[in-house]
C-alpha cells in the first residue's frame, strides 16, 4: 500500500540517518556545533548493528576497551567492561548509557525508514521522504546506515515454505529463542555462525551446519580484560587512543617489519603459536608479507590447518573445516569459544554443500542433492547468511542527485567515491565509513569518530566561509577508485571469494570496497585535503 505523503515539509539543517554509534555521535557533534539536526532509524531505539544482531554469543571481536567511544572522557572513566570482548547486551547497554547521558534520543526519531531522497539543485536541499510519508528538507543528508547492517536475502531455494521456525542472526528475537529439545539447522558458517553455532549446540537435541566456505577462527579466550592491558590504556588514555587513530586497523599494535620466510621454521611456529594464545584481532598478523605473498601466508595457513586436526576429532570434519580456498587473512578472521570443540559432539553434524548442495528448503526442513541426496526434518532452521556489506544500505534507498542522476546507477559498476565520504553528482550527501574509505577493515569506532569529526568540521567550514553545498570532482574521485583498486591489487586480499569483494551477492559488481591503506595512512591523507583548501572537492 503507497503511504499517505504529507504536504507539509520539515525543514532541518541536517538529516542523519541511522541511530548506532555513527548516528549518535554525528547526532550530538551537529547539535554542539548548532546545527538543527534530526535522525531517522528504522529501529525503536539506539545501537545499530547491536540492537538488530541478538544471536547467542553475539558479541564484538575487537577488544571491548578499544570498541568503545574516545570523545567523551567521563564516559571513559565511568564504564568499565564486564569482558575481553563484551556480549551484545553489554555493548547495548552502553549504547543506550549514552544515548541517556547526552540526551540523544530528543532528536531520534524511530520506527521510521528514509525511502527516497532527491537533490534539489537550486534550493541546494536534499528532499526526503519516509516510509511514513513524512516530507523534510535538509541542507545535508547523512548516511550513518552502516556497513553490515542490510540482510543477505538467502539464495536458498523454498525459504519460504519452511513450516518451522526460521531465525535470521541479524534480525533476532528480543525475547530470545529456546531450542532446547530442538532439531537445528544453522546455514552458514561466517562471523555470527562461528559465534552462535557452539552455544546452540549446548540447547539442541540435534544440530546441522550447513558450510559452503569454511573460515579461519581463532580462540577468544575471552576473560576479563588483563590488567597489563588496562594498566596501559588507564596510564594515559589520550595517548592510547592516539595510537589507535595512527595505527593500521583502529588498535595499538607494533607494526611488522620481517618477513616469515625470513626466520626459521621454529620461530615462526612459536610466533604462530602465542598469535593462537593471545585471541587477539589487532595482534594475529606478525609478519610484514602475510597478506602479499601466497608463500608467506602458506605457512600460517598450514600453521591453523593443523589446529583444527589437532582439536577435531574425526579427520573427514576436520579437512572440511580447514579453508583451502582463499588465504588467511584475505577474509576478516573469526574469533570463536569452542568452536571446533562443537564438531566432536554426537549430536552435531556437518554438511559440506560443495558436495551435498541444498536442492531446496520444504515444509519440513531441507532436502540435499549431490551424490548422496537427503530429505532433513528440522524444528528450526536459523540463517547467518551476512549481509550485503558496505552498500546495500546505501542503495537500498532511492537517491536521485544532480540533474536526477540515480545513485544505483551511478554504482552500477561498483561504488564510486572520494574517500568513502562523499561521491560525484550527490552535493552534500556524506557516508560514514562508506566504500573507498578503512571502515570494516578496522575498528570501525575509529574509523566512524574520524568521519563524524571531518563530516563536522566541513559543514562548519561550509557555515563559517558562506557555502551552500560541496562535492567531489569526478577526477578526484576517479583518482581515489583508482587508488583504492592498485592498493588492493598490492595485497593477496582481493583473491577470496569475499563479501570485501562483493563476491556473496549474486550479481553485485566485484570491486575491493574498503580502502586497505589503515586508518593512520587514511587520516593523514584526508587532513592533508583539508589543509589544501579540501583538494578535490568544489565548495559552492
Ligand atoms: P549500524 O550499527 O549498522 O547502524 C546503522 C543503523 O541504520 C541501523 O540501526 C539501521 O536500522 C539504520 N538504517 C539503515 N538504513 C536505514 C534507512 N533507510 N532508514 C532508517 N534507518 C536505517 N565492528 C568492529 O569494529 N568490531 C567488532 O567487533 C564488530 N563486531 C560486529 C559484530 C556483528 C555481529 C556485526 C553485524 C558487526 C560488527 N562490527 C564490528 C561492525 C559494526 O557494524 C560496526 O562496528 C558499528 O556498530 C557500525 O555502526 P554504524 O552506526 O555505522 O552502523
């Protein structure tokens, strides 16, 4: 049914839209700087990615210490971490702790999706419309929608027809979901499968795990945080957080300077060894040549290889869990709490769908082809299929720019932007952490603080010297897709078969997405636009 569209318009300065911590904090930075600002988010409270995203062991894989805020120094101080890596009802706590402390929510506006917005050229106004019919015009039109948060539709068969219950990871009940007793089935085996899988495990009479592409995962142990590293981080928070901001992914951590063909086999077992024992994101890659040369990441592979046939017990399972297909690192790692283990337990069962694939999902569960064709009877079966990363949010809204340019069109052939921020054609509309910028290849709470701040400082700019509207030359931009794609093609990364490349989406162009040069190199390089009179862009 068309919505019922209002003849009044709202006018605003700025429209953000999406409340999790991109949102927020573009929320309470514009309204400090003055600027009559409002969100739109589709969900009925604040935390994004950690409202929606309510799976068992759902939980962050950066330290919790260094996924947190850096701008707010009583906040800081105030809250301490239960964890090493913190649950997802924790780091929604927090979310919401915010959202109360600064009084966010006054100018959240929720259950509400932005459907449409169109360029208005000579008012330079962005007109909106919203899946409530609401109109409203704002100068500057803020996407916080995030990178991971528009759903893969499953390219399963018959998904519909399933008589049982179906759980999606990324959309789960708030109630929670008992499966005690239950046949399970979990289809996929990334991120939120490798996390919920063990835990389901523990609850169900019986468990399937259907895996197309098996991934690297390393141990969390997760704990509470070790005092060394809050020892460091309390010492001088400031310079801690600094650190972060000049780093390669968003962490403190020294940078390698050998290559692991350069040291001796046993050196290299015992650096594999306590990279296995330390669990942690920011300090897994030791050598300078891991993500660029096949050979020197051979021998890490081969390294984790051998752990999940030392842990799994039966060999067959144990070679179907070993990734073979796309090197270590070319693909976000997984951290996991008895993972593998979970495969040694009778009641859970593994399909590998390269031999037995999904024919199609029936009333009463699923039905495998290949050379040994099954009928499976489930009670449940949950998705963790992932998302469309880094875009689909984006395009899923219908953007028309100058002269009515659509952006779907403009990105047929993969997104085309400056930095990540902004792209050619669409005046005023900026991205946070968008394609061409660090974003889902770092702590992404840096990556989003440096996009609030330089998206805050620019309407400023704009405010203080008289401009209407800025946007990115197509030569600027041509040159940083440019950039971006050499970069890449530098490293082993865009050789896996992943969502970095677009590569889980039937049909979506495969194009590296994040920019792979780190945060640090990535901040001085938009700090040097600004500087030079934001190079590469027209003020208008
Ligand atoms: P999101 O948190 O995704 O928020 C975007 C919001 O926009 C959503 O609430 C959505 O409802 C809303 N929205 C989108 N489109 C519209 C529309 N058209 N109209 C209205 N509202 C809309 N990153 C890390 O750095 N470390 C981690 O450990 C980590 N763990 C993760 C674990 C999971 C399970 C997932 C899915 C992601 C994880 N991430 C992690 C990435 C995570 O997405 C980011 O860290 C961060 O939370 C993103 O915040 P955001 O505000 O940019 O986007």
């Amino acid at each position: 049914m068309e919505e019922q569209i209002s003849d009044s318009v709202e006018e605003l300065d700025a429209v953000i839209v999406g409340a999790g911590f991109a949102g927020m904090y573009q929320l309470y930075r514009l309204r400090e700087a003055g600027f009559k600002t409002r969100v739109i988010e589709a969900a009925d409270d604040v935390g994004g990615t950690w409202y929606w995203n309510r799976y068992p062991g759902a939980r962050c894989d950066i330290l919790t210490v260094d996924y947190s805020y850096s701008w707010d120094p009583e906040l800081e101080k105030e809250w301490t971490w239960s964890e090493r890596y913190a649950t997802q009802p924790e780091i929604l706590r927090y979310a919401q702790h915010v959202a109360d402390k600064h009084d966010l929510r006054r100018d959240i506006q929720f259950q509400t999706r932005i459907k449409r917005a169109k360029w208005d050229e000579d008012a330079k106004r962005w007109n909106l419309l919203t899946d409530q019919g609401q109109k409203i015009a704002a100068r500057f039109y803020i996407m916080a929608t995030g990178c991971l948060s528009m759903p893969k539709v499953p390219d399963v068969p018959g998904a519909d027809q399933f008589e049982g219950a179906s759980y999606f990871t990324s959309g789960w009940p708030h109630e929670g979901v008992d499966f005690s007793g239950k046949r399970v089935a979990v289809i996929g085996t990334g991120s939120s499968g490798i996390q919920s899988i063990p835990l389901i495990a523990e609850d169900a009479a019986q468990l399937t795990v259907f895996q197309r592409t098996p991934n690297f995962s390393f141990p969390a142990h997760n704990g509470p945080v070790a005092e060394a590293r809050l020892a460091e981080y309390q010492r001088d928070v400031n310079a801690y957080r600094q650190a972060a901001r000049e780093s390669l992914i968003g962490v403190p951590a020294d940078k390698p300077s050998v290559s692991a063909l350069e040291v001796s086999e046993e050196e290299r077992a015992a650096v594999y060894e306590k990279v296995w024992e330390t669990g942690e994101l920011a300090q897994q890659i030791k050598f300078n040549d891991i993500q660029l040369n096949p050979e020197a990441n051979e021998t890490q592979r081969q390294f984790m290889h051998n752990k999940v046939r030392q842990i799994v017990e039966d060999p067959k399972i144990a070679d179907l869990l070993c990734p073979t297909n796309h090197y270590i690192f070319t693909k976000r790692p997984c951290l996991d709490t008895n993972y593998y283990q979970t495969f040694n337990k009778p009641h859970v069962r593994l399909v590998d769908l390269h031999t037995q694939p999904i024919v199609s999902i029936t009333r009463a569960g699923i039905d495998l082809g290949g050379d040994e064709p099954e009928e499976l009877e489930f009670d449940a079966i949950v998705f963790a299929t992932g998302f469309d990363a880094m875009t689909g949010a984006i395009v899923s809204v219908d953007i028309a720019g100058r002269d009515g340019l659509a952006l779907r069109d403009a990105w047929s052939d993969g997104p085309q932007t400056y930095l990540g921020l902004m792209s050619a054609g669409f005046p005023n509309l900026f991205m946070i952490t968008g394609p061409g910028s660090p974003s889902v290849l770092s702590n992404m709470m840096v990556s989003i603080e440096q996009h609030v701040e330089f998206i805050t400082d620019t309407l400023k700019h704009l405010r203080d010297h008289g401009y209407d509207s800025i946007e990115p030359t197509a030569l600027a931009q041509d040159r940083w897709v440019q950039h971006g794609n050499e970069f890449a093609d530098l490293t082993l990364l865009p050789t896996a078969n992943s969502w970095y490349m677009g590569r889980n989406v039937p049909g979506k162009p495969q194009v590296f997405l994040p920019y792979v040069g780190g945060v640090g190199r990535y901040r001085e390089i938009c700090d040097e636009i600004v500087d030079r009179d934001f190079l590469g862009f027209t003020l208008d």
